[in-house]
C-alpha cells in the first residue's frame, strides 16, 4: 500500500470518528468528557480517541493510534482510559470496524436498576435494527456488567459474552458498548439501542 493511500485511510477514519463524535454529542450521549470513539482500518490499524476530550469537539488531533494491545503507536499519545474494550472487541471479531462508547441518561440509569445482569428488549418493533433480529415477538437480552476502574479485569467479565450479544453491552451506571462493521452500521446499533433504552426508562416511569 502506498504512502498516499495510507494517508488517506487515516483521514477518511478521523473523519468518521469526528462526525460519530458530533452525531453522538446532538443526543446527549457523551457529556463532558464522557464517551470513547474507534475505527479499524482496512489496513489493520486502529483510530481511536484521545483520552478526555470533549467527543463532539473533536479535531483531527484528538484521533490517535494504537497497536492490537492497546498501546498508542506513537509516544507520549495518551488513549481512551477504555481502549482496551475497543482492541477486545476487534480481536474477537476480524469484521469488527468501528466501536462506539457513550453515557446516555437511558443507559446509565436503567442499568443501576437491572435485576439478573441484564436489561431485556422486548416487543419493540425497533428491536429489528440488530443483527439477526427479524420480530418484535423476540426478547433481545443486552448484558449489564458492573463498572470497574481496572479495565483489563472488565475485559475479563465482559469476555465469556463475547459472540452472543446482538445489541452491546452496558456497564453499570456508566454506558453502553456497541459496534459494527462499518461507522455506519455501528452508529445505527447505538441509535436503535438508545431509543429502544429510552422507551424503556419512560415506560418504567410510568410503572409499567
Ligand atoms: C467524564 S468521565 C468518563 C470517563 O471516565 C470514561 O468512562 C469515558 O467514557 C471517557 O474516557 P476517555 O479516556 O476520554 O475515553
Ligand atoms: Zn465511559
């Protein structure tokens, strides 16, 4: 691959991190600092960004490198406190292009209330929106895992469900992880998750 292309590569990544950024942003999904962005690229390196930035202000400097391990590629970068979900994501799957990280009112809250580890979908049209999902009949269960500061142990709660999770996952009291082969399929998973987990927090307000 030549040097032009390459460069390209990077750039058409930073793009699609930085208008994720903003699109997130418009719903109020990644407040203050809140909220981590990747891309793998077909090359096999993956974008990420920068560790606390605001992620609907994003310029091309606040997209960095790292390698399969999580490490930034070029010293003194300092990436996403969470990068290691990111790589653990893309060395599960080789078709994984795109992680999306947010902290969404819906997401936060539902998950301090859920029972059994998870928070389960159902009889939601939108439900359609996930892989494999053909009928609002079935019962889409998105896992809720306890929040840690030690992301390296997370990586090791969050890996036996790795392969059986439709929707993402969220972290308690913290957000939700969803993904894609591409920006766009990733984006339209965490657009039909977060609806589908606001319907649920004024369904519940409601008492039903
Ligand atoms: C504003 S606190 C949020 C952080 O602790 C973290 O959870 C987060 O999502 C953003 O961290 P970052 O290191 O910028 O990727
Ligand atoms: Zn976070």
């Amino acid at each position: 691959m030549d040097q032009m292309t390459t460069t390209d590569l990077w750039a058409g990544a930073v793009r699609e991190i930085i208008a994720a950024g903003r699109r997130m942003d418009r719903f109020g999904w990644v407040p203050a600092t809140a909220g981590n962005i990747s891309r793998r690229l077909p090359d096999g390196r993956i974008a990420i960004t920068r560790s606390g930035g605001h992620k609907g202000l994003l310029a091309a400097d606040g997209v960095i490198e790292v390698a399969t391990d999580g490490r930034a590629v070029h010293p003194g970068d300092r990436p996403s406190a969470e990068t290691l979900l990111h790589c653990q994501l893309y060395a599960h799957d080789p078709a994984i292009g795109a992680v999306l990280h947010g902290h969404s009112v819906a997401s936060t809250v539902l998950s301090m209330m859920a029972a059994d580890g998870a928070i389960v979908l159902a009889d939601y049209e939108v439900q359609k929106v996930f892989a494999g999902q053909t009928t609002h009949e079935a019962r889409v269960r998105v896992p809720v895992f306890d929040n840690d500061q030690d992301i390296a142990r997370l990586c090791t709660v969050v890996a036996p469900d790795l392969g059986r999770m439709p929707a993402g996952y969220v972290i308690r009291g913290h957000g939700v992880y969803v993904w894609g082969d591409t920006m766009d399929v990733a984006l339209a998973r965490l657009e039909g998750l977060e609806f589908l987990l606001a319907c649920e927090l004024e369904k519940r307000k409601l008492g039903r």
